[in-house]
C-alpha cells in the first residue's frame, strides 16, 4: 500500500510548527522577548518605530527582489502588489519618527545580515525567494489584523502608524492563503529544491529572531542606563 502524497505546502507548514514548537520548548529564545512585550503593551512607541525602521531595510531588499524575479516562471505567481509593504512601511515611520526618519534610523548588524541573505539568495534563487516571501507575507497577512488591534488599543492609532499591518488589497484573507498554499505546491521542484526551500524558511527565521533579539538587547539596555542615571 503505497503512502499518500504530502503536500509540499503542509510539509512546509509542519516543518514550521515543530521549528516554533522546538523554541517554545526552550523557553525564552532570542526574538520572543520583544515581540511579547509590543503584543503585551510593555513597548513604547518608540520601540514599535524602531521595529519598523529595521523591517524598512527587510522588506525594501525584499521587494527589490520582487522586481527583480517578478518575471521568473517560479515566482510571477507569487508577485503581486495586494502584499506590498514598504509604501505602508514609509508612511508608518513618516508619522511615527517625521519625514526626515530616513536619515535618522539605521540598520542594525542583525538587519545588515538579514538584508545581506536577501540580497544573496532572494534576488537570485527562485526557491530562496520564495521562502523569504512565505515567511514574511503569509506571517504579516496571518498576524496583521490582530496585531493592529492589539498596537490601536495600546497607542490610540487609528490607521495612520499601523498601516503596515492593514492589507486592504486582500478581500479575502484565508481565501488568499489557500490560493498561495496552492501555488506552492504548483510549483515545478525537485524534491532537493523543496529541501532548500525549507531549510532556507528556517533560516529566514532564524534572522528575523536575530533582529527581534538586538531590538529586545537595545531596549533593555536603554532602560538599565535610564534606571542608573
């Protein structure tokens, strides 16, 4: 009796669960820290622009390489303008920080590699760049309502400084996620490419925690010198 077919979408969405189930069983790990505390109000606004100053420099080197593969066979199904963020991105830390912030924030060493990685694989390699769009927009589209929620009650926003997180574009949320869930399993890999697209999804969390724990270190380390001054 022959096992059924996976979906390479499920098999990606399983690695997934137990990657988070493996970090939650560790306790505290790096990234989980700041996140928490934004979703808990135990963050300024401040801390949530700083957060949105190092996603500026993600999501620009994401959305270059979106323009970049936009036309590769692979990709173009997963390229479309509903999930663009760095217009909403902008116009969030031009509220938050003022029109100059541009000049004001900088990237961090976690961002720097984060972008490095993108600008690498993304921008050359179908698969990488899927992973990277998976993990970023299917994330930001699963979390983003409630997240602006959670950032309205806690700051008084009403749409201006939380438009990252308003998708308006998608009608549909869980109609859309089906449909990229689809696509993924569409589309044309080996089963050693659908091995490097996971361990390429591992690896973009792994750098997305890494800029989550400098934000959490840069944070606490502000309140100790407050604290002792």
């Amino acid at each position: 009796m022959t096992s059924p077919v996976v979906p390479f979408s499920e098999l990606l969405r399983a690695q997934r669960l137990l990657q988070a189930e493996g970090r939650r069983s560790q306790g505290a790990t790096a990234g989980n820290d700041f996140m928490t505390d934004l979703l808990a109000g135990n963050c300024d606004v401040a801390d949530y622009a700083a957060l949105l100053g190092q996603y500026a420099f993600v999501y620009d080197a994401l959305e270059r390489a979106a323009d970049r593969m936009a036309d590769h066979p692979v990709v173009a199904p997963f390229v479309t303008p509903q999930l663009t963020r760095m217009p909403a991105i902008r116009a969030d830390l031009e509220y938050l920080i003022g029109p100059d912030w541009s000049e004001l924030v900088c990237p961090s060493a976690a961002t720097t590699t984060y972008v490095r990685r993108l600008n690498d694989v993304a921008a050359t390699s179908p698969g990488g760049f899927v992973a990277h769009h998976y993990t970023r927009y299917l994330g930001d589209l699963s979390a983003g309502d409630a997240m602006g929620r959670l950032l309205e009650d806690r700051f008084g926003f009403d749409t201006n400084g939380i438009l990252f997180c308003i998708f308006d574009q998608v009608a549909d949320p869980a109609a859309f996620t089906a449909t990229y869930r689809a696509q993924l399993d569409a589309a044309p890999w080996s089963a050693e490419e659908q091995e490097r697209v996971i361990a390429e999804v591992e690896l973009a969390e792994v750098l997305d925690a890494g800029l989550l724990a400098e934000l959490d270190e840069r944070r606490r380390s502000y309140a100790r010198g407050t604290a002792s001054a």
